[in-house]
C-alpha cells in the first residue's frame, strides 16, 4: 500500500520508495520466507487453544490427557518457566470449535481459561533504539571520567580494577547458584561437586562476567582452593522435588561413562526442571569441551556448567596464585583488557575470532616473566621449586607446582605499574605472531620451527595459528586458536599505536585542563583529541610476498634497487585501480601547488598502459625511462575504460583527492604525535602518496550475495576483477534503488597514505587509513579493503 509516496510490507513490516522497490522486495527470497513461515503459523494459530490459569503441578501428560477427549492433539507447550499458561495443537480446527464450544474445563480440580489461540506477526514492530545497558567489563563513562583526577597512570590503573572487579557481595552471588546447583545432583550422586572456575574466582573477573562451572561427578580426591561449601538447609527446600520421581536413578549413576550428547540431555534434563529459577537451558555437545549453558534468573548470570574438567580447575589456581604473588598483576591484566575491549580485539561473545580474555591474560604472564622484566617465575620454575611436593596429574599432563605463595622465592626486579604497561606494548610491537609461539610455560618466546621440533613428543599435535598462545598445562593446546589473520593484524596495529600514545606527553603528564590523559588514551571509548591520529587501518604489502612473471624477473636480474622501484610503481598503481576500476572510485588529482586536477593520468607527461587481462588477472605495464609516478591507460579485455570528470557526470558515487608528496616535504605526514595540531601519527618510511576519499554509499555491503549469483556465470569464473567490478556495480544500483544511505552526514570521507618501507633489506609498502568523518563506517570500510585488496592481490602477477 502506498502512502506519502512510501510503500510498506506488512509481511516484513518494511517501508520502501518506490512501486519497483515493492516489486524487488516481493520477489526477493527474505520475503518469501517470512511469507511462509507467516502461512504456516496462521494454520498452526487456527487449530490452536490457548489454556491460561495453571499452576506448576500440572504437566504436560495431564493437560494432553484432558483435551485427547476432545479429539486428536498433537503439541503441547507449556510455559515452563512460570506455569500459567499451555498451548494445545489440534490436528484440525474443527476440533478446536468443539473445544471452543465446552463452556467449562478443569483439568486436575482446577478451572482452566480456554480461547482461541490468537496469531502474531513473524515480523513485529521495528524496535525502538534502547539505551546502552552498562554490559560485562563496560565502564560507565563517568567511572572513566573520574580516572582524570588522580596524580598518575599507576593511581589511574588502581582506579580502574578497583571499578571494574567483583565485589565480596558478587563472588558470594556466584557461590549461591552454585550450592543451589551441587545440592540438586547430590540427590543423585552423593560425591557429586559444583565449584567455579574462570574469572568468577581466579581474582581478573569483571562484573558481569559469566559464570564458568565444573561438575565433578567423583569429588573424594578432588583438590580445589574454590571448592563450593556443602548448601545450607534453606537452599535445599527450594529444590523442586515434585519431579525427582521422573528421573531414572540408574540412568543419572552411569552418566560418568555416557557420551558427551547423551550426558549433556541429562544435565539439561536435571537442570531444566529441578533447578528452580533456571532458564535457557541448551547443551552444546560439539565444542571443544562439552558444555550445558543456562541463565539464572534471579542474578541475571549467563552460566556455562562442563563435567570432569579438572585441567581448568587447575588453570584457575595458577592464575589467582599469579594474582597473588605480586601486586602488579592484577592492574596490569585489568588495564590490558579493558584496553584490549575497547579496541574490539578480545572478549568474544559466544564463538568469535577474537582473543578470549584468558589468551589476553597469558599474553600478560608471559611478558612478566621474561628475563629482560621478571615480574613473574615461569610455570617450570614453578615445578622446579616443588620437587619434594606430590605430585599432580591431570588427564596425562603434569599439573604439578607450588601454589603457596611463601614457598615461592620472591621476585628481585622491581618495575613500576606505568612503566610495566608501557613495556608490554613495547615488547609485543616487536614480536612477529605469525612466526612465535607464546610459551607461559616457559615464559618465553619460541620461534614455531623449534617448538615444533621440541613438541614432537606429545601425545597430540599443537595446532599453529595465525597466532599461538601454548595452554601453560595441556600442552598441545593452542588457547588462541579460534583467531583469524585479520584479528591479529588488527592486535599487531593496536599496539603500534597504543605504544606511540604511551611516548607522548599527555600519557605521563596531565595538562591541567581536565581532559583525557594518562591511560584514558588507551582505555576510553570513542576518544576524539588531538591523538585521533590512530592507526584505525594498516595494510601492508611486502615485495617478498608478491608475484612476479618470468620477465620481470629476467628484466631485474641482478639490480635489485631497479626490480622495487619498478614494483613501487607498479602497486601504487594495483592500489588506484582497484579503488577506480572494481570499486568505482572517480579520481582527482591536488598538485602541491593546491590546485585541483582531474586524476586522469593522459594528462601527464608519461603514459600508462595496465591491461586487466581476462585469463590470469594481470596487469602488465610499459614504463617509459626516468618516469617519476606512473601514468596510465586502463584497458579491460580491449576496450579502453576512460576516466569521467564528476562534475560533469551524474553517476559519480565518490571522489579522490590525490596528494604527491614529496619525500622531502617536512610536514608531509611525519608529524609528532605530541603536537596538538597533528592530524597524522608518526609513520616510518618515504611518503609517496595520499588519496582523500569520498564515497555516497557503503559499496562494501551486500557484496556476498551478489557475488553468488554472478559467480554462476562462466564469464565472471575466470576473472576475479571483472567479478568484483560487476559486484560493485549491482551493489550500487540495488542501494540505489532502496533508498538505502546509512550515513548521518550524507557521505563518507576518509585519508589513504602511501608510503615506502625499507629496512634490513627488505622492501614493503604501508598503506595507513584514517577516518576524516564517518569514524565508525570508515572501520567497516577498512575491515573489508584489508581482505578484499590482499585477496585481489594474491590474484596478480606483476609483470
């Protein structure tokens, strides 16, 4: 139905432009699906009743029993959480109307309320905004604010855990649920033990923080400094007995030797509905370690409960024992990833590809207990220092060290917390992930081809990652494995810059003027100053890892100093075709002397050639001598693409202003940090090149299901520029089409700097992104341009 020249779905309860939206919108296959499954829940609705005013005795045998005289039923769904209320399914509505037609029903001496079951959309109404809800390890803006007034970033990161960590009353929340939960099984299993593991105990758990638990099913030579204590008789009655008689005593005594999804539906079971307040209640029998999750609903924690799982009951002691045996841990870890959230580089909900807080948390031991700081002894000194201690293993690895603080010779090295927060960032900016395993057992780092050779004799295999963090006890796990190359790239960035913000003046000194300083540069969301200057996107591009064709490289056969000039060339290029070409960039060019030209680069004293070719995706360059930049044509499969002047055309959909930079231009984009007018951070290297871009749509979304449908076409196999070209194109026309500009301010603007890299020998070429407005959606930008441009690279032989 149209209405103000608007059209509105009332299926999907979606407002469009245009009739040929509307038309685009029906055909689509969201539609049609929520089209279907409204058919379907109608039909369902129809042959519904609604049975309100039960109470918890009733089940949902009893409630079938009583409406199977009425005719056949197929469901029943009963609201288990409060009990007030039944949906009965009949096999047809005329069965219902007989239902319908019975003025009185009691089921079990109670009067029930019967009614026709009354059908909801599958679409509802578009939620409204809701306000920010302070989540797990978030801090309240004022709680960062308040950091401002203390003397010094030691004092700052003090501040911080003391807002951040669990409070006495918290921890004693988390006992609760859990002798709540150990009383239940105890009907079954009388040695059975409940305790918490993870952050709700080891002395680094934020408020909020999920509730890690282990049920032991045979606790007698169980050892745990978190143990839970027996529940006491109020905790007991509550437990809902009613149902105990449903359960299979036998069954519950052999779930110590049932496979993991037969044992996880008989947690759920016993959870689900002995377990007062309990709710969400599902298994996940395919993760690494099986696990029950639920939520309680009185404290609002999110609980995971796994058996046996003795190996984290001993994880937990080795880092609350950490905690303990120096006062600069807890600060630390706590700065770090609060540091580490805020940058969106750890703290997965559910599964994700970013750093779990205990990965994080290693990365942080590991860095104390090297020698060049020696905060912490490493988990083999540990071992060493309990020799005529018993010993403890624990599904085959040697858990054994001395937890007792006062057996443990104290560390000589003193370091204070700022200097220790500055050190870490120092230390990891040089470590290459891609090439080092981070060992807490060792406390050290080792380059993956020796630990490989030294693991060999493990019972399994250690997994190696885009980054590799070893489990200090069972060995052959890798607790970062779930990270990807593009989180790790994003991590190595992070701390680039949060090592730059460390050197400034501002982190070690507050200017009086009451604003962000000291580690509010590292931990406040959303900082906007003068070191705005953060690396929000780096992507690199190293001449060793590129390809190169048999006559590029006979051409350059032995000048070295020739093959990279001509390759600088030649990626400088790659870079302007894909922004111009596959993702439909209008170029200008700003000379130096401020004027602004057209980035048509016929117009320059030297030509160009790149041909796109159809087979292998090539691009193939003639450069003249002495040329400066290169100049190009651009020809896709013979025809030649020229450029369009926007200001002349209406189908401009973003612009570029292009800066040549002389290397020797002394505010280029070495700019000091420290200067509050500095718009750039400091980059090593020879500035070659800025583009400033402008874009009206986000062209970076929608392109997977496009690229389906066009991959299908034997023209687009082949070529994967020619694909991503004609993507971009369908992206933009549907966007154009819907109406659909997600940017507050019309557009999107952000800075692209090019520069060279040589040291040691090698040669790389670094391309910086930063936001000019639009911050949010140029990350979205970046995080896909990193990926999309390597992909297309990987595809190119220079020539």
């Amino acid at each position: 139905m149209a209405s103000s020249n608007k059209f509105h779905c009332d299926i999907c309860n979606l407002t469009l432009i245009s009739e040929k939206a509307m038309e685009e919108h029906m055909k689509g296959r969201k539609h049609q699906k929520v089209e279907e499954v409204t058919k379907m829940r109608q039909t369902q609705a129809k042959k519904s009743i609604f049975v309100g005013n039960l109470v918890k005795s009733m089940s949902e045998i009893e409630i079938t029993d009583y409406f199977m005289k009425v005719g056949s039923v197929e469901r029943v769904i009963l609201d288990k959480e409060k009990h007030r209320y039944a949906i009965v399914e009949f096999q047809s509505e005329e069965v219902v109307e007989q239902a319908l037609a019975t003025k009185k029903h009691t089921i079990g001496g109670r009067k029930v309320n019967v009614k026709q079951r009354e059908w909801k959309p599958v679409m509802g109404k578009q939620k409204q905004p809701s306000k920010k809800k302070n989540t797990r390890g978030q801090v309240d803006e004022g709680v960062v604010e308040s950091l401002v007034a203390l003397d010094n970033v030691t004092e700052q990161m003090h501040g911080l855990m003391a807002q951040l960590q669990l409070s006495p009353d918290d921890v004693n929340l988390r006992y609760l649920v859990c002798r709540l939960l150990q009383s239940v099984f105890q009907e079954f299993m009388p040695y059975a033990a409940v305790a918490p593991y993870g952050s709700s105990v080891n002395s680094y758990g934020v408020k909020g923080c999920d509730l890690d638990l282990n049920l032991t099913i045979d606790s007698r030579n169980l050892m745990y400094e978190f143990s839970t204590p027996d529940a006491e008789d109020e905790i007991v009655e509550k437990i809902d007995k009613k149902n105990l008689k449903d359960f299979d005593e036998s069954e519950m005594m052999d779930i110590d030797d049932s496979d993991d999804s037969v044992t996880m539906e008989i947690i759920c079971k016993i959870i689900r509905q002995l377990v007062p307040g309990m709710k969400n209640v599902r298994g996940i029998p395919l993760a690494r370690k099986p696990v029950v999750k639920f939520s309680h609903s009185q404290s609002g924690l999110s609980c995971d409960i796994s058996i046996n799982n003795r190996l984290a009951l001993r994880n937990t002691e080795l880092l609350a024992f950490y905690g303990k045996l120096n006062p600069v841990v807890r600060p630390l870890v706590f700065a770090i990833r609060q540091w580490a959230k805020v940058k969106q580089i750890a703290g997965n909900v559910g599964a994700g590809p970013k750093l779990t807080n205990y990965a994080l948390t290693l990365l942080v031991i590991t860095y104390l207990q090297m020698e060049e700081v020696k905060v912490l002894p490493s988990v083999e000194e540990l071992q060493a220092a309990n020799e005529d201690g018993d010993e403890r293993i624990i599904d085959g690895w040697n858990c054994t060290f001395n937890c007792d603080v006062n057996n443990v010779t104290s560390i000589a090295k003193e370091n204070s917390l700022d200097n220790l927060l500055v050190g870490f960032y120092k230390f990891y900016s040089a470590v290459d992930f891609s090439k080092n395993v981070i060992c807490p057992r060792k406390g050290k780092i080792v380059p993956i081809e020796r630990f490989q050779a030294e693991a060999e004799g493990l019972e399994k295999d250690f997994r190696c990652g885009c980054l590799n963090v070893q489990d200090p006890l069972e060995l052959c796990h890798n607790v970062a494995g779930n990270v990807n190359e593009k989180t790790v790239k994003r991590l190595a960035g992070e701390i680039k810059v949060a090592q730059v913000r460390c050197q400034s003046k501002r982190f070690s000194k507050c200017d009086g003027e009451k604003k962000s300083w000291g580690l509010m540069l590292l931990v406040k969301e959303g900082t906007s100053d003068s070191l705005k200057a953060e690396v929000t996107g780096c992507l690199e591009v190293g001449f060793g890892n590129c390809t190169f064709s048999d006559a590029f490289k006979s051409r350059w056969d032995g000048n070295r100093d020739g093959a990279i000039t001509e390759w600088v060339h030649q990626v400088m290029l790659f870079y302007k075709t894909v922004l111009q070409d596959v993702l439909k960039f209008d170029c200008h060019v700003e000379s130096t002397d401020g004027k602004d030209y057209m980035f048509d680069m016929n117009n320059q004293p030297k030509v160009e050639e790149v041909n796109i070719n159809s087979s292998n995706g090539s691009l193939k360059r003639h450069l003249e001598e002495d040329s400066s930049l290169p100049t190009k044509k651009l020809k896709m499969d013979g025809g030649e693409v020229r450029d369009e002047n926007p200001q002349t055309s209406d189908t401009s959909l973003c612009s570029v202003d292009v800066s040549f930079i002389s290397s020797t231009d002394s505010h280029a984009i070495d700019m000091d940090v420290q200067s509050a007018t500095s718009s750039v951070i400091s980059l090593p290297g020879e500035p070659l090149i800025t583009y400033v871009c402008k874009t009206k749509f986000p062209m970076w979304i929608g392109r997977r299901k496009h690229k389906r449908v066009l991959m299908k076409a034997p023209e687009y196999k082949s070529n994967i520029f020619v694909l991503e070209r004609a993507v971009t194109t369908k992206v933009v026309k549907e966007q154009e089409l819907m109406g659909d500009v997600n940017f507050k301010s019309g557009s999107m603007s952000l800075q692209l700097h090019l520069r060279k890299v040589s040291e040691d020998g090698s040669c790389k070429l670094v391309l910086k992104m930063e936001p000019v407005t639009e911050e949010i959606e140029c990350k979205s930008f970046f995080h896909f341009f990193d990926n999309f441009f390597l992909k297309l690279l990987s595809e190119h032989t220079f020539q």
